[in-house]
C-alpha cells in the first residue's frame, strides 16, 4: 500500500481480553489517478497472543470494505466503534500527518 495514496488513518485503541490483544485500523486509500473522488476503504487488524504456549504469535488480516467517496470512511468508523463497544474517538491521522512519516515508511 503506497504510503502517498493513503487519505485517512484511524487507529481505535487496542483491546485486551484475557491473554490476548486486538486492533483494527481503518484506512481510506485514494484512486490510481488525480481526478478519482473515490476511496477505498481497508479494514486492518491484529490479534496478538499475550500469555500461554503460544505467546508472542500474532495474526494481521486487511481487507477492502468499501470503493466510495471519502464522506463514507466516516460511516465505516463509525461501524468499527459500534461494533467494538468503543465509546472512544480513534486517533486519526491525515495525509499530512503521514506525510511526515513517509521517508521511514519508505524505506522500510
């Protein structure tokens, strides 16, 4: 995922139950080309393994939601948080605020 064409981030905070940690992020990644309005809209997450024999495993999964216009990344949040339970605002990040990451992104 190009680092450039990504939109919007929203980070919600991670999850602890039992010995185990969940995430989701929610990404809004722009169109090939500059004239595109629609985004696709990713859903990430991880499921880390806290305690037990299987310590230190973890599982990351992403998957496209949603081709649609940017206004509709707010309504997938909002569906994230529902879901979770999460009564919490997720941390957002622009293109902007990425931007500044870009170069370690970059590189790897």
């Amino acid at each position: 995922m190009p680092a450039a064409r990504i939109t919007e981030l929203y980070l919600f905070p991670p999850i602890r139950q039992g010995g185990l940690e969940s995430g989701v992020a929610v990404i809004a990644l722009a169109g090939d080309d500059d004239a595109s309005t629609r985004q696709t809209v990713y859903t990430a997450t991880y499921r880390l393994t806290l305690k037990g024999p299987d310590r230190g495993k973890w599982e990351a999964t992403m998957q496209a939601d949603a081709d649609a216009p940017l206004l509709t990344v707010s309504a997938v949040v909002r569906g994230v948080q529902r879901r979770s339970g999460d009564e919490g605002e997720p941390e957002r990040l622009t293109a902007g605020d990425l931007a500044q990451f870009a170069p370690a992104i970059d590189a790897g």
